[in-house]
C-alpha cells in the first residue's frame, strides 16, 4: 500500500491497563480526589458579600457581567485580570513541561482525571485487567450485558454531574439545582448539561487516549518545550539491554515481563523510547520497581530521567543533581515572566478605586454654537459603584478656562448609582465664546467624581473642543 493510500485514522485498538500501586499511583489518586472535590463542591461554596450581592464564593455573573472569586470581584471593563490569569496558566504549562516533562498531562488534565475515574469504575464493576479482556473478547450473553449496562449506568451518573457541576458556576447553584429539578430552568442550562454530559461519557468511557493523541494539540507542541536537560521519564536501555527470563551475566535487568506495557493508559512501551503518546503518568515506574523488588534488583530501570544523565550513567560517572537540570535559563525565564505578571495583577487588584469612571465625548458634532453663543460639548460618563449599597456621587471638574457644567434630568450635579451597579449620566460643559483668533480651539480639563459618603475621589483627563474665556 503506497503512502498515499494509508489511512490517517487508525481504528482505536481497546486498552485495558492493569491496577499497579506504588508512590506514582498514590499521588495520582490525591490529584484525582483533589481537582474532582474543587471541580464538584466549589459552586456550593457560600462567601456574605452583603444583601445586595450573590453569596456564591465562585460564580460567573453572565447576566450582570461580573465574575465573583471569594472576595475578588471582576467587572467587564477589568478583563484583563482575565486576560492576565490566562497568560499564566500558558506560561505555566510552558515551565513545569520544561522541567518535568508532560506532568500537566499525567495528573491534572481533566481527560486524564475523568479517564482514571471512569477506568476506576470499569475495574470496580468488570476486574482488573485480565477479567476485562476476557470479557471483551467473550459473547454477548446475560453477564455481559448486565456488566456492560452496570458500567454505563455509573460513567452516565458521573457524566450528568460534571455537566450539572459546570452549569453551577454560572448561577446560584441550590436555586439552579431546585429549577433544573422542577424543569424550570432555562433551555440553554439543560442544552449545556446535555452536552457536557455527552462529551464526557464519549471522551472519558470510550475515546480516552485518543483524544490526546488526535484531538488535543498539547502532545505535537510539546517538544518545542523539552531538551535533554528536561527530566521525564524513561529506560535505562544500558542497564535493561539485551532483554532475558535468565538471571545471569548475559541479560540485562529486563526480563521482558510486560509490567510497564500492561499498566500504561495509553497502551505503549517505554522500552521504545520517548513518544507522543506518553503522558508521563509514571505509572510505569510504578510497575517496574516492584518487579525489580521481587527479582531482587535496583529500583529505576524505569524513572524520572534527563537525557542529558544518559551517557555520565553509562560510564558509571556521577550525574547532574536534579536542582540543576530543572533551573536552567529556560526555566528560569518562564519563572520570572510568570511572576512579573502575577505581581502586577496582584498590584493592579489592590490599588484599583472602588469607584470608577469613563468618559466618552460625544463627537458628532464636537461642540455646537448655541443662540447665544454659548459654546456646549457633550460627554456621556459611566459611573460604577463597587459598594454593596447606593452611594450618591458628585460630579465636578477643573480647568484652565471657564467651565460650566450640568447634568441631564437633574439640578444638581449629583447623582445616585445603585449598590453593585452603573449609571450612565450625559453631561453638559459649557463656555463663553473667545473672540481672540489667537486663543487654543481646545481645551484641557478633567472630570472629578466623589463618593460623598466615604470621601473618595476619581479622576478622569479629556478635552474641551471651541475657544473658551481664559
């Protein structure tokens, strides 16, 4: 078959990895626990923001455009906190990839975390490994059935929560938990459960590695973070090579027992080198050393390596120590622009006003003449109250020239913002005209907002448009 004629796609070929125990696994299952419990118990989290305010600890306010984090709240004109976040999350995987391989892969991947449980539940209710391939390859009778079904229930029961639990996060959960019950939610909440319930069903039951390998970019990229120094894990061919069942000098300390292939997710050797499909679970390693316990040799033929050791191994030098392969000028870099930008959003979240204003000329036309020759521009300010109650704002400016200024609807020159909210106020700026061909035909001046209860003040600089009386 020419190459052309090769399919791009291949059939996925069923992988039934075997239960291994080890340091390796049992971090995974804290992982797994961990990110699960934050993923499912966050939305019933409650946090008193005051009566005026959800008391959902983490909730994404799409009605009211506001994100909610504990005591941080994110208003729509202050995305990039968002922005921000989502920069350091990339620079982090780029870091830990640098350093540790595909670990991001390997532990928190939510495919990952949802494929260990659903193959968790597959072991509970099918057996390990060897039972589950003699029931794939058996006839479709009761038993199979029974135990099919059984499985399916229980990954759909799982699904359903992790849709539910994501729709959570987007409105008060206990009242969304009460209508999506009493069929009175809204059609987008059960569209969005429906989909997420489907997506993890398919992807965590029955596509598992490949979605990895075919859907997510992550494995084709990640090479471009890697180099020898970076520390991932691998097999000592020099001490495993050539492969034997016999115990002697002619044989490595591989004795070819399959262990690492059977308890792989992703259904590859080590033994052939670094792949993409690896995820650097470590499950492996797992399963190597604890047949190297009961043959009675070293642990390691399998472990946490840096290509760069490979040779000073060989000849039975000392080796690089591990602080050494991980603080590299790569790494280092990735740490310092991960940490500049944290620092500056943490400086940006502490020093931003609890009031805050916007001012938008209006430009057409710029300024008019009225009757009297009154020169009048237009301005439309949005004030945002942070406040959890009704502040009442005055609004004033200073300039060079002389200025009047009065607010549409109102007198007065203040203006009450509801708790929470903002207030769009059109402003009028009033001047004389100047007769002096000389004067500017623009005019600095700046808009002063104070928050007469707590004294607070803001500022916003634009400009005048027409000649004005010094």
């Amino acid at each position: 078959m020419s190459s052309a004629d090769q399919p791009l796609y291949a059939p996925r070929e069923p992988i039934f990895p075997k239960r291994v125990k080890g340091t390796f696994r049992n971090l995974k299952w804290w992982v797994m626990f961990l990110t699960l419990g934050v993923y499912y118990l966050t939305p019933w989290i409650r946090w008193d923001r005051g009566p005026a305010l959800p008391d959902q600890a983490v909730l994404v306010d799409m009605a009211n455009r506001r994100f909610y984090f504990f005591w941080i709240e994110i208003w729509p004109h202050e995305f990039y906190f968002v922005a921000g976040l989502l920069i350091m999350a990339g620079l982090g995987l780029f870091l830990f990839t640098s350093a540790l391989g595909r670990v991001w892969c390997g532990y928190t991947c939510p495919q990952t975390v949802w494929t260990d449980l659903f193959i968790l539940v597959e072991r509970w209710i099918e057996g390990d490994r060897n039972a589950r391939l003699r029931l794939w390859k058996s006839n479709w009778d009761l038993r199979k059935w029974r135990l099919r079904i059984t499985k399916w229930i229980v990954w759909l029961l799982i699904a359903v929560a992790t849709g539910g639990a994501w729709v959570f996060y987007f409105a008060d959960a206990p009242t969304l938990l009460h209508d999506l019950i009493n069929f009175q939610a809204a059609s987008i909440a059960y569209a969005s459960i429906a989909i997420l319930t489907a997506t993890t069903f398919v992807f965590g039951g029955f596509m598992r590695e490949q979605v990895c390998n075919y859907m997510c970019p992550w494995p084709r990229i990640q090479a471009a973070m890697m180099d020898d120094d970076t520390i991932t894990v691998a097999y000592r061919e020099w001490r495993g090579e050539p492969r034997g069942k016999k115990h002697d000098n002619t044989t490595g300390d591989c004795i070819d027992c399959m262990a690492c292939v059977n308890v792989c997710p992703a259904g590859i050797d080590i033994r052939d080198g670094q792949q993409m499909e690896c995820i650097t679970c470590a499950l492996c390693i797992d399963a190597c050393d604890d047949i190297m316990d009961k043959i009675g040799k070293p642990r390691g033929l399998i472990d946490y390596l840096a290509l760069s050791d490979e040779a000073a191994e060989r000849a039975g030098e000392p080796v690089k120590p591990v602080w050494k392969h991980i603080l590299r000028p790569r790494t280092i870099l990735y740490t310092a622009l991960w940490s500049l930008i944290g620092f500056g959003l943490v400086f940006a979240l502490f020093i931003r006003a609890d009031i805050d204003l916007t001012v938008s000329p209006v430009r057409n036309p710029t300024f008019v003449t009225l009757s009297d020759g009154t020169i009048r521009n237009i301005y439309d300010i949005r004030l945002r109250n942070k406040q959890g109650d009704d502040r009442v704002f005055h609004l004033s400016l200073t300039s060079d020239a002389i200025l009047r200024i009065d607010l549409e609807g109102t007198d007065e020159r203040t203006v009450t913002v509801p708790a929470n909210e903002s207030l769009l106020q059109r402003v009028y700026v009033s001047a004389r005209p100047q007769d002096d061909a000389s004067s500017a035909d623009t005019t600095a001046l700046r808009f002063w907002v104070e928050d007469l209860q707590s004294q607070e003040r803001a500022h916003v600089d634009t400009i005048f448009h027409g000649r004005t009386q010094q």
